[in-house]
C-alpha cells in the first residue's frame, strides 16, 4: 500500500472509527453472554485496551510507511541547482484567481534563487516570474520607508525558522500594495517557501477605521473640553488650537445668525480673521448667510477667485476656505463655523469628510455657545437680582439718603455700563431740581446746580413725567448747566428719567455715555427703569420717615408738656411743695443713670417722677392742706394715692411704663411699706431710687405740719434708714451725688 501526505488523515480517522465500532460490538456480545457483572466489567475493561493497543500499532505502522516514501520522494524530486519547478496549468489556473503569491527560494545560493514562484505574480504585481532573476529583486522593492525594518527582521528568520510581517511593496508600474509575507524554512533549512497576501484593503479599511477613531477621540476631547466653559472667548482658545492640531492653521471664524438670517454677527475670530469680533455681515454677497439661508457647506479652493464680497480687506490672502452651518439642539442659535487657510502654492484643499468633521464640531459649538448665552443670561439676571437687594438693603438699613444715593448710583454705572450718573432732587415748594447725589464726573462736579421744574431735560423729565434721550449733537446748541456738563465731560449720550413714587415726582435720574444708548436692548431699558423706581422708593420712605419722626418728636413733646402741666398743677395745689416734682425727677434720673438704667427707661423714670403725687388729685384737700397732723382715717385715705396713681395711669399705654414710681414710690425695703408691702429687690429700682430723693427733699422743705430739717440732719437720718427704709446701694449712691 502507498500512502501520500493527504492518505495519512483519513486513514487515522477510518482507525479510531473502527476501534469504536470493535468496542461497541464487544460490549454488547459480552453482556449477551455473561450474566456476572464484576467478571463482565473486567473482561470489557480488557478488550478495550487490547483493541486500543492494537490501533495504536496501525497508526504507527502507517506513518513509518509515509515518512519513508516522504524522503524518497524529496531526494528524487527536488530540483537541482538553479532548475525550477513547473506546475501544471491546472494548478496555475486555480492559484490565478486568489490573490496571494506562492514562492519557494533556495537559500543555499547567493543570491537566493527562485525556485518556483505562482503565476499569478504577473496579475498581482506585473511581474513575470521569468523576470524575477534573484533575491535582490525583492530587497529593492520593498517600501522605502518599511525596507530597513524588514530586512532587519528577515535576519532573524535563520534563528526562528518562520515568521509573519507586513509592510508596503511597489508594483512594476511604481504604485504600491500592501503585503503580508509569511515565510518559513523547509528542507532542513536549505529552503524558504511562503506566500505574499495582498492586504491593501485591509490596511485602507484599517486606517479608514484608525482616522475615524482619532476623529471621535478628537470630538470627544473637544467635547469634554469645551462642557465646562462659560465665556466665548475660551471657547475660541480651544476651538483655535484644536483647529490648529487637526488641520495645522490658525484661521477660525465663527459667527452667530440673527432669528431671521437676515445678517451675521461675528462672535469670535483669530488668525486672519481676528479683531472682527461683533462685526455684522448684511451684505446679499456674503458667504456667511448663503451657508445659513441654504444651510449646506460652502468649500473653495481659492477664496480670493470667488465672487463673494465679505472679507475684502484680507480676501487676497485667503486661499482654501471650509464654510459649514451649525444649529444647537433646541435650534434657537444658528451660526457659522469657518477656517481658511493662507493663500500659497503648498496650500491643500480641504476634503468632504473634513466638511463633516467641522460640521461635527459645529454642532458641538452650536450647543456650546448656546449654554454660553445661556449662563451669561442667568449670570446677568443674579447680578440685577443681587444688585436690587443690594439697593433694597441700603433703603431698608439706612435712612440717611447720601448712604442709599451712593448705593444706587454704583449699582446703575456697575449693571448698566455708563460712565456717570446722578439724582436729583425735587423741592416740591419751590418747584426746583437740585442736583444731591452724583459719580463718574471727572472735569466737571454738578455741585449746587439748581434747576427749575422744565428746565434742561432732566427739568423737561420731571414736569412730563416721562423719560427723555438726549444726544451729544442735540445739546451743542443749548445753554443749559446740563449740556455744558455733558460737553466739558465729552459724554455722547444722556438720559433723564422721572423718579416717581405714589404719584408725586420725587426727583430724576440722570445717567450719561460716552457711546450711545440707542441699540441697549430692551431688558437694559427695563432694568434702568426698576432702578429709578427703586430710587423713587428710597426718596419716599425717607420723607415720610423724617415727617413720622418730626411728627412723633412733636407729639412726644406735646405729651412731656401736658406731663410737666399736671406736675405743676400738683405742686401749685400743695403750695408748700411748690416745684418739688421737678427737683426730685432731675435727681432721680442723674442717679438712675450712673446706676446703669438704659436711655429708653431713664425717659419713663422721669415720667413716673413728674407724676409721682398723680394719685393726690383723689386726697381732698382738707386732708392734703392740713396744717397738723393726720388721723388714721384721714392716713388711711392718705396712702390710698398710689392706688390711685395705678388708676389713673394703667389706661393710659403711653404712661404704663412710668407707673412704677407713682405706684411703688412708698414700698420699703424691710417690707413695712405701703400699698402692697413689697420687698428688697421686688421693689422697681426706679422706685427705690425715687423714694431716697424723695423723703430727702420733703425733710428739707416746709411743711404744713412742720419746719424743713437741716440738711445735714437730712442725711444723717437718709444714711440710719439704709437697709431699713432704704435700698443700701441707692443710699451709697446717692450721696456721691449729694457730695457732687
């Protein structure tokens, strides 16, 4: 039997399909026949081996044969130095149609020489093998750039035997292909057999799929970029310099469409095209709304060829230009992304899918401008917010109108961008402005400027109740303190607004430009409104404070006369204690004072000591005007007044608080005292004050039943009482004062 390589798999195969079978057949013929299990298992266990063994000798005796005829047939069959081999045209045929070359090289020559090489080399390369004479052919065509890696790595191919590399590989007509060389040594290292594929497309959809990556990568770091950015212009430092890195130019322009894409507004620029930031393209030959109103890419090769006029200062120097619109996702902003690169002769041109890669990148930008606009939108309504409360602070914590102007005005020229402002102040006898409060005057200070109600426009403003405007050209031929104001200031623009407040002018509020105020927006107008309104308010609240506080004084006056009235009335009905209520009240409140009673207490001590006798006017007068001494029924009525006092005062809630003295003036501090007995500190300290000033200044007068003590013997009595009749510390300090 003769065995071929391809004989010998089968052949295996056909052996262990017949070794399972014999096993599968004996097995069933022993359980047939034998009833003992532990004998049948053994004997199974027997067969199985015995027939496995004798496989195993088949399948050797088989491959002995093969490797036998093998080296025969290789001695017999190689060919012989510089031959080579012929394949038949059968298998020429077959290998034509696939797109790998076969090759055997012997390497025991120098230069190697090409056995047999597949025809299909001509279709591949336009080689024929014929033309292929050495090894040397091969070295010279590989890729310039890929020929030094190669070669070093062939070198290695004696020590390893076979490897795989790729590398680039001119064709006879100089274009090139990508190669993917398998090689590997037979015939005990004597011979060299491999293929060379063609993996052209394999390499383009490789780096199809490299340079799609890199874009998504170059998005997303844009993207991760630009999330936290909240000012255009860092988005144009990233937008620049991302630009710069993908496609090597500094030329960006992006521009921002109005609702109507009518015109073009520039937001940012650099390279060519910087310093046009906030320039307006509203010309019908404008390439900027052709990309927007048909809302396609624009490319050119040379834009400086174009017919289009915006750009013409720098139109010269423009060679390659990539226009591409960009909406964000709401599509409430439309704009422009735009880069150019300098005209010269190296100068490429941009691709398609350099047109969808910015398109990518515009949305990316369309979405973050919009968040931009948006953060500056939140942003400038918090400072208008913190603005207002910061004027509403200063209108509710101060009532000194200087404090609330100043305040105004720097949040007027802060938020509102002006360069000076000012309020003026309405006198509404005199029917006259005056200017009160004002800041960003440099060469001219308004000072004592008075106008009348009419006159100059803030004068106009006021007597119309309404804003007015007034430019720089309208007020060169007026006269007025204002327009030589505004021309010694060189303002451009002023306006004068009315401050009115529950229907009465209150003022104006004057605020002046060196640009003009006629394209501010409408929000900006209305913020400058809510302010002047604000300041209507803070004018208001400060006159009708000043009138409560003036009319308070007033009353609080009128009560402390009608107070010192009775006390009078007092002591001209007691003649013989003619102005005592005014002696004792004075030292009551020096001495409540030094013993640290607040301001606001020591106002209602003086009160209670004026009215310390209020509740005599229920004593009549033959008991009160008795010129001897008193029976226990007429002492009885005697210490009825403080309870009278307590009754006459306690309606009133103006006096409540003073009624300690009147109601507790007789307490002593051992508790012996009248009406109620009270003791030590359950006495008010205002009562206890008074009733050491008190008994003091009754020793020392004449009485109706008595000559005046001297004073020393007034004080000598005063310092025994202490401790008994007397608060100790009271005594103390009322003889510092006496001393004093």
């Amino acid at each position: 039997m003769k065995l071929t390589g391809k004989d010998v798999p089968p052949l295996i195969t056909l052996f262990y399909v017949a070794v399972g079978a014999a096993l599968f057949l004996s097995g069933f013929l022993l359980r047939w026949l034998i009833a003992d299990s532990e004998l049948l298992s053994t004997l199974q266990s027997v067969t199985g081996v015995v027939l496995l063994v004798l496989a195993g000798l088949l399948i050797l005796f088989s491959l002995s044969s093969y490797s036998g005829r093998s080296h025969r047939a290789r001695e017999a069959g190689w060919p012989a130095k510089k031959h080579r081999w012929k394949m038949g045209k059968k298998t020429e045929h077959y290998l034509s149609e696939i797109t790998t070359i076969f090759y055997v090289w012997r390497i025991e020559d120098k230069p190697l020489f090409p056995i047999w090489i597949s025809g299909n080399i001509e279709t591949l390369l336009g080689y024929s093998p014929k033309e292929i004479k050495d090894f040397s052919w091969w070295e010279k065509n590989i890729h310039p750039e890929d020929r030094e890696r190669v070669l070093a790595i062939f070198a290695e191919l004696l020590e390893k035997g076979a490897l795989t590399i790729n590398y680039r590989f001119y064709r006879k007509d100089g274009t090139w292909v990508w190669f993917q060389n398998s090689m590997k040594l037979i015939e005990e290292g004597t011979a060299l057999a491999g293929s060379w594929s063609d993996i052209t497309e394999i390499k383009q959809q490789e780096e199809s799929l490299r340079r799609q990556t890199n874009k998504l990568e170059m998005l997303y770091d844009f993207s991760r970029r630009t999330r936290a950015v909240v000012k255009t212009s860092e988005l144009m430092e990233i937008l620049t310099e991302a630009m710069h890195h993908w496609f090597s130019l500094d030329n960006v322009l992006v521009a921002l469409s109005s609702p109507e894409r009518e015109t073009c507004t520039i937001e940012a620029g650099s390279g060519l095209f910087d310093g046009m930031t906030g320039e307006i393209a509203d010309d019908e030959r404008c390439v900027l709304r052709d990309v927007i109103r048909e809302n396609k890419p624009y490319l050119t090769e040379d834009y400086s060829a174009e017919p289009y006029r915006v750009f013409d200062d720098i139109k010269e120097h423009i060679g390659p230009l990539a226009c591409v619109p960009f909406k964000s996702e709401e599509e409430d902003f439309q704009g422009v992304l735009l880069i150019a690169r300098k005209k010269k002769e190296l100068a490429s041109p941009f691709s398609q899918s350099d047109v969808q890669f910015l398109s990518a990148i515009g949305e990316l930008i369309g979405n973050t401008l919009r968040r931009i606009k948006l953060f500056e939108s939140l942003h400038q309504e918090f400072r208008k917010t913190q603005a207002l409360r910061n004027i509403d602070m200063a209108i509710t914590g101060s009532l000194d109108l200087r404090v609330t102007f100043r305040v105004i005005l720097d949040e007027t020229a802060k938020q509102l961008d002006v360069d000076a402002a000012a309020i003026l102040l309405m006198c509404p006898d005199l029917q006259t402005l005056k200017f009160e409060a004002w800041r960003g005057f440099k060469t001219a200070v308004p000072e004592g400027v008075i106008l009348k109600s009419g006159e100059g426009y803030a004068g106009k403003a006021a007597s119309e109740r309404r804003t007015l405007q007034r430019s720089k050209e309208e007020a060169q031929d007026s006269e007025s303190e204002e327009d030589r104001l505004m021309e010694k200031e060189d303002f451009a623009d002023c306006i004068a607004l009315p401050l009115v407040a529950k229907g009465q002018v209150q003022g104006v509020l004057e605020i002046f430009s060196s640009e003009s105020f006629f394209d501010r927006s409408d929000e900006w107008r209305d913020f400058l409104e809510t302010i002047a309104g604000q300041a209507a308010v803070a004018i208001d609240n400060a006159e009708m404070f000043h009138d409560m506080e003036s009319s308070n004084r007033e009353l609080i006056e009128a009560y402390d006369s009608t107070i010192a009235g009775w006390a009078h009335a007092l002591d001209l009905r007691d003649k013989e204690t003619e102005d005592h209520s005014r002696r004792v009240a004075e030292m009551t409140v020096n001495i409540a004072r030094k013993m640290g009673m607040s301001q606001e207490d020591l106002v209602h001590v003086r009160r209670g000591a004026l009215l310390h006798d209020i509740g005599k006017m229920g004593v009549p007068d033959t008991i009160l005007l008795k010129p001897g001494q008193l029976t226990k029924k007429e002492w009885a009525i005697m210490h009825r007044h403080p309870i009278h006092a307590l009754e006459m005062l306690s309606p009133i809630e103006y006096l409540r608080p003073a009624q300690d003295i009147p109601y507790c003036h007789h307490e002593r501090w051992d508790g012996t005292g009248y009406p109620r007995g009270l003791k030590r500190e359950t006495i008010p300290l205002a009562a206890r004050i008074f009733a050491v000033v008190d008994v003091y200044d009754a020793l020392t007068t004449d009485r109706p039943y008595r000559k005046a003590w001297d004073s020393e013997d007034a004080l000598r009595h005063i310092r025994q009482e202490g401790g008994r009749h007397f608060d100790p510390q009271v005594v103390e300090m009322f003889f510092r004062e006496v001393k004093r």
